[in-house]
C-alpha cells in the first residue's frame, strides 16, 4: 500500500493542519495545485479540502481546470475524500453563491441553517452523528466533530429517499430542529461536512480510516453509563460546551517569546524590576491545553512584532510547530490588518490572513481595525464598501474564519439619553449610585477609547462579515470574579453569530455560571490555566458533574 496522499489544494484556508494530521498517521503528503500534476501523479488516494465561502472555492477549481480531471480520478474507482466544502463541491450547487455550479454527483442544492429559537449561525462547535446513522470509515455516534459552518444539505424525508436510491450513504447531523448531512459515501467516495483534521482524536481516526479504506470499524465496547455520558442530547442545539484556552503571546525585555497575563491589560510585575509577567512557551502550553482536552486554542499577538519582516513574524513559527501536534481549531489575533511591511510593500490583509492560515490557524481575530471597519460602516450611513479586512477576509475564507476581539469598559451615564449608544439597565450600580451604562469599545490593547458601543460595534461587524465574538471585558480582565454576565447577554442580543465569553474566569463554577446564566457559545480561560489553579479537564469534569455536555477525546 502506498504511502502517498494527495490533496488539492487551490489556496482555499488551512491546509497545514490537514497535512499535519496526514503525517501523524504516518503517511506522506504532495499537494497538488495544478491539473496536470494531478494527471500525470495518478495517486492511489486522493483528498479535496475546502474551507468557506462555496462559490470562492468551487470557482477556483473550476477556473484552475480540475472539474474533468477530478471526475476522471472519481471514475476510476479510487478513493477520494471530501472534507468540508470539498463535500459541499459534490452538489449541484448552494444557496450562499448561486451563480456556482458544484461537481453534480447529488441533484441537491444547500441552504443555510435557521436562526430560529436563538440558534447562532455560522455553527462552529462539536456535534455528534445521529444514532440512527450508519457507521462508516470509522465514524461514532459516541464521539464528537468539529463543525465550522453556515450551509448545509439539510435534509427532509423527499431528499433521504432520493439519495437511498441513489446508493447513498449518509451520516447525519443535527442542529438545532435541522437535520443535515454530516458524512457521505457511495463507492469510491466519502466526505464529511466536520473537520476530521480539528477533531481530535475521533477525527484522525476516520482519516485513518479513510486512508487504510476500513470502511466499516465496530464501535468501542462502551458502558452503559458512558453511553448515557456520551450521547447527544441536543441541549445545547446538539453541541457541546466549548472551552477555550487563550494564550496572550508577546517579548519580554530579553527578547524571548513567553505567555503572558495582565490585570487590566497590564502585562508588567509589580516586583522584579517591573518586567514582562512569563507564564511559559506558548507552543508548549498550547499543547499541554490540547492534552487537557481544550475545544479550541487562541494565540493573540499582543505586541504584533511591528519591527520584523511579515513572512518572519515568530507567530507564524508559533502556529507552524503548535498545528503540528494539536488537531483541535486555531486562532491567531493581533496585526491582522493592511500592513506596510519593513521593506515598504503593501500586503493587503486577505494576504496578512493568508500566511497565517498556511501555517496552521483556522481563523483569525481582528480587534483595533474591526473598530475602524465599524465606524466607517456608520459613516457610511450603513453601507459595506467590500475593503475592510473583515470584508475581504470573510468574501475569500467565509464568515466563520473571522473573528472579531472587542474590547469593552463600563461607563456609567445619569441618563441612556446622554449618549447615542445603547445603553443597559445594570444590576450593579456605580458608587454615586447611577444604574445606566454603556459599554464603550477601546483600540490598541485597551489604550485608547472610542465612541462607539460595543452592541454598536458587534452588529456591524456582523453585516461586515464577521461569523464570531470574541467577547473582552477590561473591568474583569485578571479579576478571577467572573464573567460580566450582563456584557454577554448584552451582546448576544445585538447579534446573531456565535459570542466567546471572556475576562474574568477564575474557578470552575465561573464557567458554569456563565452558560447557565447566559447563551453564551463558548467560555474561554487563560490566567487560572497558565498558573495551574486548574486544568481544562478540572473545568470539564465539574461542567459533566451539573449537568452539561462537554467533549471527551479519547484515544
């Protein structure tokens, strides 16, 4: 059997992590960018892996010419895996781009998931198969996959019929009241809407699967008690409660890249000479977090490493080293901007993004400039000119690889009239008692302050293209006292993407409190990680204890 994979790449997201996974399990990989090379390789197994927007991908490969070629490998009979919009690209076409023709191997179009019931979309997060599925190339409906998106073939009984007597398999999912396809296969096709390569060790196990072809693999001899513990019970729109461990990555005054945490966004010691708080290697804790069992791992770039080549900035290196061996998402945040570079060129953000995403993020999170993009939306009277980073990052990558980092403070006002942003009735008054406040947005880490409010910002960034929040709070931020409950449900108010609640966490209670008392779509943690008060997996094990559903990876 050879020990060759090749994977088409047509420069559609992250295809690092894909390949990092392939070489996990011991085989080799060649992309293939060019039809030719496809031709004349002739490769016994074959990958087409597809992150955001359909029409973006579906339209490069088309354009690069490998429609008739891909057709002819499937016709063939070798083996060939869809991953993601690479399996969306089996369909005629979707909604999102329609003026997009797919590969046409299903008659079906998709269509994009409903908000109702305050169901966030994109759906980002980890979803279970149906029990009802049928299990192939090692697929579980014990285990959990990473799902990242906002289209679907979301089935109905008319469509389960057709594709049954067509010979099709399908594994499903469900979201919310919406059931769609997770998995298909037929022959010599299979593809899954998750990520198998950000699924942890469930995921890597079905590309194994898929590259030994084991097509049918039995179940481990579950428990019944782990059954009960395991199974899905759509609480949570059929997901579980993500937990996000955050690395604030930056110098310190010897040069050395270390993990850092501030109070109130001072990163400083207050003995010791004053220097830069070191918590650690950023790849090494990342790790440890991804042993523990963290959902998602977040690098935020807190000094942006101005005074240094774009294609040398130690984040890249970081991302490189960290994909390598954690196969949960990525993101990356801190100078993902329009960027001057050393020698004087201009690189455009979607380019900025790009590197990044080539070596290892899954998504990106833009704090200042999603602030600047906000205020120019309302100068415009509400208008998207397409030139904002979220703009053309989101129209390249698809919504859910943008991410928007906001940076809010209370401010206390005698009267909502004494500002133009939205303002909320607090449960906390300040010291002269006054109970009206809004939440004003700030730039560069905090510095600076703008008059823009944080359901001001959220909502346009929204329009803009953003498909997540990642939700700060700097009047919590080092506390350990907990979430600002009222910002979340502020927020998740104003919109309707997936919000990440951050700031404040201290105890594991904290992030109980912060899904039971808010729809909150994730909870991250940073401070009590890196000093070791508690581990991830302490924090999952006291959220399985009452009552919620979490991921549990398991080898």
């Amino acid at each position: 059997m050879s020990k060759l994979v090749h994977v088409i790449d047509v420069e559609s997201g992250n295809l690092q992590s894909l390949r990092n996974a392939i070489e996990h399990l011991g085989y080799k990989v060649q992309l293939v960018r060019k039809p030719q090379e496809l031709i004349d390789a002739n490769p016994e197994k074959l990958i087409l892996p597809g992150v955001g927007n359909y029409g973006h991908f579906v339209n490069e490969l088309f354009s690069r010419g490998f429609e008739q070629p891909v057709k002819d490998y499937i016709s063939s009979g070798k083996p060939i895996m869809g991953i993601c919009v690479g399996q969306q690209a089996l369909f005629s076409g979707s909604v999102e781009s329609p003026l997009s023709g797919g590969l046409g191997y299903l008659p079906f179009k998709l269509s994009r998931f409903n908000n109702d019931n305050g169901k966030t979309v994109p759906q980002i997060g980890w979803n279970s198969i149906t029990q009802d599925s049928p299990l192939f190339y090692g697929l579980d409906p014990y285990k959990r996959y990473y799902f990242v998106h906002s289209y679907a073939m979301i089935l109905n009984p008319e469509i389960e019929a057709q594709l049954k007597r067509d010979g099709w398999s399908i594994a499903k999912a469900k979201y919310g009241d919406e059931e769609f396809i997770a998995s298909l296969n037929k022959g010599n096709i299979f593809s899954t809407q998750f990520h198998p390569e950000k699924s942890g060790h469930a995921g890597l196990h079905v590309i194994d699967c898929f590259l030994k072809q084991t097509t049918s693999d039995p179940l481990p001899l579950y428990t019944d008690s782990q059954k009960k513990s395991l199974q899905n019970d759509y609480s949570n729109n059929g997901l579980t409660r993500r937990i996000i461990a955050c690395l604030d990555v930056r110098t310190n005054d010897q040069g050395d890249l270390v993990v850092t945490k501030g109070d109130q966004y001072d990163v400083r010691e207050k003995e010791n000479g004053q220097d830069v708080r070191n918590l650690g290697k950023p790849v090494e804790l990342a790790q440890k977090y991804y042993e523990q069992g963290a959902d998602e791992i977040t690098f935020l770039n807190i000094t942006s490493f101005r005074d240094c080549p774009l294609k040398d900035t130690p984040m890249l290196d970081v991302l490189k080293l960290a994909a390598k061996t954690i196969f949960v998402p990525l993101t990356v945040g801190g100078g993902i901007k329009d960027i001057v570079d050393t020698d004087g060129t201009t690189v455009p953000a979607v380019e900025v993004a790009n590197l990044y995403f080539r070596s290892g993020a899954d998504k990106v999170s833009i704090g200042t400039d999603a602030v600047y993009a906000a205020e120019k939306f309302y100068e415009s009277g509400g208008k998207c000119d397409g030139t904002t980073p979220i703009e053309t990052i989101s129209k390249a990558y698809g919504a859910q690889a943008v991410v928007i980092s906001v940076d809010p403070k209370r401010v206390y006002v005698d009267d909502p009239a004494q500002t133009k942003n939205r303002c909320i009735e607090t449960n906390f008054p300040d010291e002269q008692g006054r109970t009206w406040c809004w939440y004003q947005c700030t730039i560069k880490g905090g510095r600076e302050t703008r008059d823009l409010g944080v359901w001001e910002l959220t909502q346009a960034c929204e329009k803009l293209g953003a498909g997540e929040v990642l939700l700060n709070c700097i009047d919590r931020d080092g506390s350990n006292a907990g979430y600002d409950l009222e910002l979340i449900n502020h927020v998740k108010e104003a919109v309707s993407i997936p919000v990440i609640a951050s700031s404040g966490a201290g105890k594991p209670a904290d992030f109980e409190q912060g899904f039971k008392e808010t729809s909150a779509d994730a909870c991250l943690g940073a401070g009590l990680f890196h000093r070791g008060d508690y581990t991830v997996k302490d924090v999952k094990d006291y959220l399985l204890a009452n009552g919620l559903k979490v991921r549990v990876d398991t080898n």
